[in-house]
C-alpha cells in the first residue's frame, strides 16, 4: 500500500538513509544505536571506529537548511572523501572490514560554518583544500568535531524523560517513574545489582518497563477495570473485558472460627459466631475475558505460559495480590486444533483437547478459576 504521498512505503531506516534532513539530531543518532546494539556507544570508547555513528562538522559558508546534512554510509577508512562513480551514498552497503560507520554531516555546533569558531581565513584556506580533493585538514578537524557532537547528544540524551530504557543502564527520569507507579523501593544501587544480578538469569514474566510505560495509569490511586483493560489492550494486543464481583470462598484463619466449649471462642450467636470454616467473599475476585482469540494467543495464556504469567504479574500490580483473577479464553471460530496425540506437544484434557472437527468447530470458552491455575501448570 503507496503512503500518502503516492510513493511506495519505506521502512524508517530508509527513510532514515535516503532523508537525514528530516530527522532532529539526538533522535537520528539514537536510531544509529538502536540499528546496531552492539556498538561502542557514542562518546563512551577511545575507538569512534567501532561505535554506530561517525559525526562531521559543516564547513560550508553558506548557512544551512536544516541541522543535519547528508549522510555517507560504508566510506573507506581514508581520506578520500568522495564517494566512487555510480555508487549511491544512501545506498546500504554489506559491512567489509575497509568500510567504516555511517558518517553524518551535523550543521549546528560546528568548528566552521558561518556559525563557526575557527576564522575565516582558515575557512577559506579549508575550502580551497576541498576544492584540490585534499581532505587531510577537514578529516583532522572530524577527530574533534566528532567528540564535541558526541558529548552534545549525550547532554541532550541525558535530560530527555522520553528516551527508551536501555537493558542495563538507568535513566535519570527512572526514579521519578518508579516513585509514582510504587516501586521506589528499589534505589539506584540496588536496581543495578539486580539488573547484574538476572541478567544470565530467566527474564520476569513482566518487564518492568511494562510498568514504568503506563506511569500516567499507575500514579492515579483509583485502580479501575477500564484502566486495566487499557493495559491489557496495549500489551498483549488482544481483546479484553473484565467484570467485577467474582466471588469466591476464603478460608477462615483459626482465630476467626468458632469453638464451642469451655475454652471455646466466637460463640455468640448472630455477633461472632460462624459456622464452618470458610465464608463467601464477593468481592475476591474480577473475571477478565480475553478474546476471540487465535489459536497460538490461546495457548500463550494458558497456565505456565509467557503470556499468562505476564497477566497474573499485571493483574497483581494494578489491584494487589489478595485480588483474585477468574481467566475466560475465548477461542475464535475455526480455531480448535485437530487432536493429535504427540510427545512434543502433548494434549492438555480441557484446555487443548476437544472432541469433533477442528475446521467448523464453533468458538470455545475455557474459564480457568484461581484454583484451577495454581493447581495446574503443566501439561
């Protein structure tokens, strides 16, 4: 499908290639890092060779339109500044061992410029030099220019509440998030210990970033079903209505019960006094429907998998653990899976296993209640 402006769609890392001009300057240098992970962050090695981006000055005169210029990606680790004939300097080039990183050309806080700290007659002195095909000098000036837009997006960076949570650094706006979802428990310290410590360790089965993204949710104290279903909408990308008033029976702790004796205690009839030892509480629990749904999304929220301990884990953050969720799966219509018997996958009796055509089966309801899941999380 052709975008709006009638040209095909493009990805935003060829957008990002073929329109650098478009782009704000820490936002394009934070896509670079994001391409590729594995990067020397910038600013933070003694190699700018082996970090995602390489950063130049502008040494034209004449003032610029827009505060990036044109980007060069896979230039040979030389001088040569010029791109070959009929290569196309947005063109995505493989990786080799003489190509460098992209280079981008940065028209604000530039060495030159007509913005620029250096003199005019080394300015002009530079343009000539570039005229000559000679790019010694500009290349010498990169080596510094480089360090300065380097240490300008990570000032830039440092102070955006916005930017995405790295996998094993803080952000200074972390502390403010965690304090308004409730979980300023954990201090910088100890949130870096953790982070070190799990880190060869099984993943949660909520990522706290879950949290941290619904700040605006959490920080409101009045923990609502609409607000959950919100969440649940937006994370697991599935539909969702939650009704509350799933009642269910809670145990009696002994000292709550009645005994009858000598020594007995809550014994007064029609004040203290119960009979068993359970009482029906009708607000123990919500009952969250998720669904129709398709056969892989079923099975992702059956108990012990991902998505389901995904859910509880939300489920206890928004409303506490005391609150009880009855799980409803609807599977859609012509979902049902043929029942096969096999040792890789084997049938799960009342969750995975039905009697009857898979093709024109009509859609399912599984209705697992608290019990059920604590009880049955294997196969």
């Amino acid at each position: 499908m052709a975008a709006d402006d009638g040209q095909p769609p493009r990805s935003l890392t060829q957008r990002l290639f073929d329109e650098p001009h478009a782009f704000e300057f820490t936002q394009a240098v934070r896509l670079f890092e994001l391409l590729q992970p594995h990067a020397q962050p910038l600013g933070t090695g003694l190699d700018p060779s082996q970090e995602a981006l390489a950063l130049s000055g502008n040494l034209s005169p004449a003032f610029p339109a827009s505060a990036l210029g044109p980007l060069r990606r896979g230039l040979p680790r030389s001088l040569a500044f010029a791109p070959e004939a009929g290569e196309e300097p947005s063109a995505p080039s493989a990786p080799s061992a003489h190509a460098g990183p992209p280079r981008l050309q940065v028209n604000a806080f530039a060495l030159g410029g007509p913005n620029g700290p250096l003199p005019g007659a080394w300015q002009e002195w530079l343009q000539d030099r570039l005229r000559r095909k000679d790019r010694s000098a500009a290349a010498f000036l990169d080596i510094f220019q480089h360090r300065l837009l380097a240490l300008l997006y990570r000032a830039q960076r440092k102070y955006r509440s916005a930017e995405p949570l790295p996998a094993t650094a803080q952000r200074s706006a972390d502390v403010v998030l965690r304090a308004l979802t409730g979980n300023a428990s954990l201090s910088s310290l100890a949130w870096h210990e953790r982070a070190a410590r799990e880190a060869a360790a099984p993943p949660e089965p909520l990522d706290i970033r879950a949290v941290l993204a619904r700040t605006g949710l959490f920080a409101n104290r009045r923990r609502s079903l609409a607000g959950f279903d919100v969440m649940v909408l937006h994370h697991f990308r599935v539909h969702v209505r939650s009704t509350p008033f799933a009642g269910g029976w809670r145990a009696l702790p002994p000292a709550s019960r009645t005994a009858i004796g000598s020594g007995g205690r809550n014994r007064r009839l029609g004040q203290d006094a119960v009979a068993g030892t359970r009482i029906w509480d009708e607000h123990q629990g919500i009952r969250v429907r998720l669904g129709p749904l398709r056969r892989e999304q079923y099975e992702a929220f059956l108990p012990g998998a991902p998505a389901h301990e995904a859910l509880q884990t939300l489920a206890a953050e928004w409303f506490g653990a005391e609150l009880k969720v009855h799980l409803e799966l609807q599977l859609g219509a012509g979902e049902l899976p043929r029942a096969r018997l096999s040792r890789h996958a084997p049938l799960r009796l009342g969750w995975t296993a039905w009697a009857g055509a898979a093709e024109s089966a009509p859609a399912r309801l599984t209705c697992l209640a608290p019990d059920d899941i604590q009880g049955r999380t294997g196969p």
